[in-house]
C-alpha cells in the first residue's frame, strides 16, 4: 500500500483541458471526467499506479487490427510511395486490390478481459443493423457483429482519418445524408483529439463546411478539406499525392460510390450516377495496395467498401467490387455514422458526441439546400447519359420523433450508464490527455493578434495536439518598413534572441518584412548570443513565412499569381526569389508572379493598409471618415491586381482582416469585366504558415525536462504602449483577460559584426507588417 500511495504521489498533477469542446456539449446524466480524477474501478487504479513520472507529452501507442505488409516501404513521414506501373493499374480500373488482412484473433486477445466493452458494442450494433424486413438485414447482421469492435478499436487507435464522402444523384443534387455523416465524423474525431481530412468534390465541402461552421465556428473554417474534381489519371494522381501528403493511419469512407462488376457506379434504384460523381473509390483501392487500413460505412451495396457477398437478393453486377478492412452495413449512413462516434467518444471521452437540437439543425439545412439547388454537382466527365431533369421534392421540418433523432436518444441510454473501461492504449491516451506544444508567433505590430486566435485554430483542427503560443510584437519598432536594411537585420536579432529565451519549440514568423533579412545568419547570431549567456543545447527553429507562402503559391496559386504585400516586402524582391527557388525545388515551371506593394511612404505617409489597420480603421463606422479612407485604399490596389490572375495571395498578416473589403471590391472589377464572382480565390498564407508548423511539431521532440502544463495557453509579450496594444488585443482576439506583458528586448552583440551597430530610428507611428 505504501509503495502505491508513494507511486501516485510521484506522478505531477493532471491537468484536465477545461475549453475541451466536449465538455461544453454535455447536457445528459454524465459530463467528461476531469484528467486525473479517481475513478471506482479498480482495474483502472491499478492502471493509473503503474504509469511513471512523465513529462506532460505523448507519443500516440498506435495498433491496429490491418496486418502490416512484408513489403512495407513507409518512409519517415509514414506514407508509401507506389511505383508508376501500380499507379497505371489502378488507372485502368482492371485490378481490383483486396483490403489489409483483418487480424481477429488479436483483437480478440485485447479485449478478452473487456466484457462490460464488448456487451456496449454488442448493443450498439442490435441498434445499427437493419431491421429485418430489410432485404440487407443478414448483411448488416454480419457486418456490425464482425467489425464494429474493430472499427472503433482502429479509429481510437488511429491519429489522422481521411473522411471520403459525398454521393450526387442522378440529377446533380448532393445528398443530404452524405454531408451531415462526414460533418458528424469529422467533429467527433476532432472532440478525440484526432485530425480529420475530409475529401470530397467542391460543392459537397462547401456544404460540409456550412453544416460545420454554423454549429462549430472554431472549428468548421479550419478543418482540412481536400476537394477533388479531377478524372482518369490525373485523379490517381492526385490521390497519390493526398495520400503521401497526409498519410493517414485510417480512412473513413461514408456513402461513397462504388463501381460494380461492370465498372459503373450506381444508385440505390439501379441509376447510373457515373457522370456527376469523382470516383473516390479508386482511392480505396490505392489504399489496399498500400496496406492502409479501411473502414466503409455502407447503406447499400452500390456503396464502395461493401462487403464481398456469395449471395444477395439483387442483380450480382450491382453490388460495389472494391472492399475495405472493415464494413459496416447500415440501413441509414447518418445513423451508421452516429452510432460509430457516440461509441469512439464514449471510449476516447466517457462522453457523449452529439445532441438533437444540433443533429436535427444539420439534417434541416442539408436537405433544404440539396433540394433549393444553392450547391449543384458539376459533370466531372462526359457521357452518352444524359442528366436527370431537377425536380425539388417537399421536405418535412424534422421532429423529436424522427428515426434519426430516436436513434441518437437510444445510443445516449446506452452511454449514459457507469463509466466502462476500454483496453489499456484506449485507457493511457485518456489518462495522459492530448500532446501539448509551445510556439512563439513574432510579429513587428498588430499582425501577430490578428493572426492568433486562427493560428491557433488552424493547429487544433489540423493536428492531434493542443498549442500553446506566446505573442510576441515589437511594436516599438513598427513598422519595419521605415528601417534600413542593415538595421532591420539587427532588431530582428534582438527580436528572436528575446523569443529564444522563452524556449519554445519553435519561432513562428508571422512578419513578411522581419523574413526579408537573412534568417539563417539572424539563427546563428542568436545561438551565439545564447551560448555566451550560459544557454546551451536550446536549438533555434525559425519557419520562413516568406519561404513557406512562396512554395504554396508555386504549388497551390496557378500560373499568374498575385501578391499583396507591404511597400518594403515588395521593394525587397523577397518573394520573386522565393518563389523562384521553390518552383526550382518543386521542378515545375516559374509562375508569373505580379507583386503589388501596397503602401507609398513619400506620396501616402501613414495611409499603407498595415497603418491603417492598426488604426482599427477597418473596424470604424462605415460612414466614418477613417473608414471611407482605408476602404478607398484598398479599392487602390484591388484596382491593379490583372484580371486574369489565377489567384491573389494577402501576404501580410493585417490583411486577412480585409478580407471581405477585398473581395468586395475584387468581385466589383470582375462583374464589370463580365466574368463570374468569386473566381479568382483570395489566399490567406496564415494557413501555410499553420501547415508548416504542424509538419515540423509532428517531426521535431518536444523540449527536454520541459514543463508544458505551466505555460499559459495564449499569452501578449510586447516592446510597445500596455495599454494601446491592450486595447488591439482586446479587439483582434475577442477575449478578455489575456495576460500580456511589456518586454525589453535585448541588445545583441553580433559576431562577426556586419557593420557597426546603427543607431535606431526615432519612434514613429506604429505601422506595416
């Protein structure tokens, strides 16, 4: 007894994440159970005595129920890359590649000792299966009691799920029942702390992403959605990419098309739906020969991922020929999919998922929006079909007692009941709670607070760990632009040594004109300032925002891309270099690039956009003269962006805050020119920055003998005026109570000195980025 009471009193406090966005959802019997609170069980007493002193980060125990193959050839992102010759196989659609060996008996063994675990599954799947009129009854019988377990097991298991979903019917209308399923996976495994991407064609994101955000703001814009619209070859492609992109543990595939032994893909009724859908299943086969688990949630046998069958009361050709790990057959995909996620909360969380009021929100837009034609399904490719003529169908306002929503209620009596214990990896990852990171996002003014609260949400949403940021803001030196060369240089090594001091596990530049100066020798100047200050072993990560957007553009932004930029980002030719030596990496040709600087220091002074938004002038009255000012402004240089741009890219992190000004004025110019709204896209390069970030934090170990528990979860460090950046933060974060802090940075001595060190410039008025 006294050995455990000494073990316990050895590990350090738990601290259970309060703003988690499931304990905000829970109205029923039971809430989410602090991290670290004494549980009845004894087996998880037991459990929690036996894990050691720890530091507050974990590596996820991945297992999964998919035998690996011999041949596994996972490179160190954990993607696989496939050979020409079984890309074109795939192309052809001739071979047809079997799922990972489902392996049982293993699963088994884990949850030999879990009865209360399997008795839960067991009457979630009496719930799920189809009744038996159903002419898919034995079907979903067999499928749920063979693979639900499995399924849940996986997804648990699992740390990045690629969501494929989106069926279109014969007459170019999304199905409801398609988007609400993905919007309902997609935010459960975000509340588990996993990272879903969703891959669909562009008009099903669009409509996932409003069923998202309407519920979910902080997390539907910031989900990573994939959507593809290309066809043949360039679709294996492209799949090839997402997948070595990505590299998913798991993927989820919901209502997806399948193609039969015929090689046409079908509906319900027998349709075929071959021309307004991307065949995604192809997608699934990649996966098999790459040994990549799969689950299928299936209403019908035209679904792809359905089981293989001896028999089946319907045509043989009809039924899906490409199969997943696991099937779930299901007489309702929405059910299907709540069923599978109130049962992976219910492990990942001893909570419940979802409520009615929002489900019952979800399946009422979706449907009224499917049917009012708002998202249409665009022809991928031709054909000898012709399209269904659109005919809206009444829709019946949802209900309590409507199937769906009785399901739900049914699966919460079932979770509602004692906590149950799951098997040991499941029960860690609770105990332990997500990984947390430390960043340092370094700004020259009011950029870095526009920029962190999306900053923030982009990693949540795109990652399986929590990130906690230091904002730091030299707004005593903004803006930049006014600097020589020389001495912007030197206060962006004062900048960065200051930022190093607070050991992050990386340095975050959110400032386009701090990244025109040479960052390596700003690197090597801060290390050697350390290590005469008696810091040794901290490594300095600095992630190039001009480096970072550059190769997006080259990859993301077509063949004319434009970039708005400040006046001194532009004259220092940074991005054209950039640029440049990213399209050379990539081994594509050079776009041609149209860089707008969008500020005059001699002609405006004080009227560049950067000044003007830290004036909050954006956020004036508008009629008020300081907006009239900033709108004109930015009409100034929307007017110069050419028209045949393939994209337009707001590098600097105070424009996003214009972004609809931009737009408006954008889609001005193209309704003049007699072209459509919104076709040039409008980029925000924070969501690059974001992307790289979580690259390097998935790559890169946390710092060692590191306490993140003690550090705040967001918090303001500036060289400026307390209360005029308060007052910015109070407005650019939305929150009270930020702490923020007024800093000096340090004098740093540079060795070997590039010149002597200029004296600085008067203080002027904050300004640009």
């Amino acid at each position: 007894m006294l050995k455990t009471i000494a073990a316990r009193a050895a590990q350090p406090r738990l601290t259970y994440h309060g703003n988690c966005l499931a304990a905000k959802l829970r109205n029923g019997r039971f809430s989410v159970r602090a991290r670290g609170a004494p549980s009845a069980f004894p087996d998880w007493r037991e459990l929690r005595s036996s894990v050691p002193h720890r530091a507050y980060w974990r590596s996820t125990f991945v297992s999964s129920t998919a035998v690996a193959d011999s041949s596994d050839s996972r490179n160190k992102q954990g993607s696989i890359k496939l050979e020409k010759e079984d890309l074109r196989r795939i192309e052809e659609k001739k071979d047809i590649f079997p799922p990972p060996v489902f392996d049982g008996e293993a699963l088994n063994k884990r949850y030999l000792n879990k009865a209360p675990a399997q008795k839960l599954v067991k009457s979630f799947s009496k719930l799920m299966t189809a009744p038996q009129s159903h002419k898919l009854h034995i079907v979903s019988e067999q499928s749920l009691s063979r693979h639900l377990l499995a399924s849940v097991d996986a997804l648990a298991d699992a740390d990045k799920v690629m969501i494929f979903c989106g069926r279109n019917t014969t007459e170019g209308k999304l199905t409801a029942e398609s988007a609400v399923s993905a919007a309902i996976a997609a935010y459960a495994l975000h509340l588990c702390y996993k990272t879903p991407i969703i891959v669909c064609d562009e008009p099903n994101r669009r409509l996932i992403e409003m069923l998202l955000t309407a519920r979910h703001p902080e997390f539907g814009p910031y989900v990573r959605y994939v959507p593809i619209t290309e066809v043949n070859g360039q679709l294996v492609r492209r799949l090839h990419k997402e997948f070595n992109r990505h590299a998913p543990d798991l993927s989820l595939y919901i209502d997806v098309p399948g193609r039969n032994g015929a090689g046409d893909y079908l509906d319900a009724d027998g349709s075929s739906i071959s021309l307004l859908n991307v065949a995604l299943d192809q997608a699934l086969n990649m996966q098999n020969l790459m040994k990549i688990p799969s689950i299928a949630i299936c209403g019908s046998s035209v679904n792809a991922g359905f089981p293989a069958l001896n028999s089946l009361d319907e045509p043989e050709d009809s039924a899906a020929v490409i199969h997943a790990t696991h099937a779930l057959v299901v007489p309702d995909v929405v059910q299907g999919t709540l069923g599978l996620m109130e049962l992976l909360c219910s492990a990942c969380l001893d909570s419940q998922a979802y409520q009615p009021d929002w489900l019952a929100t979800a399946l009422d837009t979706a449907v009224t929006i499917t049917e009012n034609g708002v998202f249409k399904a665009p022809v991928p490719r031709s054909g000898a079909l012709q399209q269904s003529t659109w005919t809206p169908k009444a829709h019946t306002p949802i209900t309590n007692e409507h199937p769906t929503l009785r399901q739900l209620s049914a699966f919460h009596k079932l979770t509602g009941g004692r906590r149950i214990t799951w098997t040991e990896s499941i029960e860690k990852s609770k105990l332990e709670g997500p990984k947390v990171r430390h960043a340092v996002l370094y700004d020259s003014s009011d950029g870095v607070l526009i920029a962190a609260n999306d900053f923030i949400r982009y990693i949540r949403a795109r990652s399986n760990f929590v990130l906690k940021v230091d904002a730091v803001a030299d707004h005593a030196k903004a803006s930049y632009g006014k600097h020589s060369h020389e001495r912007l240089f030197e206060i962006v090594v004062d900048g960065v040594a200051f930022s190093a001091k607070l050991k992050a596990d990386v340095i975050v530049m959110v400032c386009n004109t701090a990244c025109t100066v040479d960052l390596h020798l700003v690197t090597k100047a801060v290390k050697n300032w350390l290590e005469g200050h008696g810091i040794h072993g901290y490594q300095v990560h600095i992630i190039d925002l001009v480096k970072t957007v550059a190769a997006a553009v080259v990859e993301l932004g077509g063949s004319k891309p434009t970039l708005l930029t400040t006046e001194a980002t532009s004259e220092s030719g940074a991005y054209p270099r950039a640029i440049n030596v990213a399209a050379e990496n990539a081994g594509t040709d050079l776009p041609e690039i149209t860089v707008i600087g969008c500020g005059n220091r001699n002609a405006r002074p004080n009227k560049d956009l950067a000044h003007l938004v830290n004036k909050l002038a954006h956020l004036k009255d508008k009629t008020s003269i300081a907006y009239t000012e900033l709108e004109r402004e930015v009409e100034r240089y929307v007017d110069l962006i050419p028209l045949d741009s393939t994209s337009v890219w707001l590098c600097c992190t105070h424009f996003p805050a214009l972004l609809e000004l931009f737009r408006k004025h954008l889609n001005r110019r193209l309704k003049d020119a007699g072209l459509p709204e919104d076709s040039i896209p409008i980029r925000d390069p924070l969501v690059a920055q974001a992307e790289a970030t979580i690259r390097f934090l998935e790559e890169q170990q946390p710092v060692e003998n590191k306490d993140y528990r003690a550090i705040q979860n967001l918090r303001v460090l500036t060289t400026g005026i307390k209360e005029e950046v308060a007052a910015s933060t109070r407005v650019h974060i939305g929150k009270e109570g930020v702490p923020l802090f007024t800093v000096n940075f340090p004098n740093v001595t540079i060795l070997p000195a590039p010149s002597p060190r200029t004296r600085p410039t008067p203080k002027d008025d904050r300004g640009e980025n």
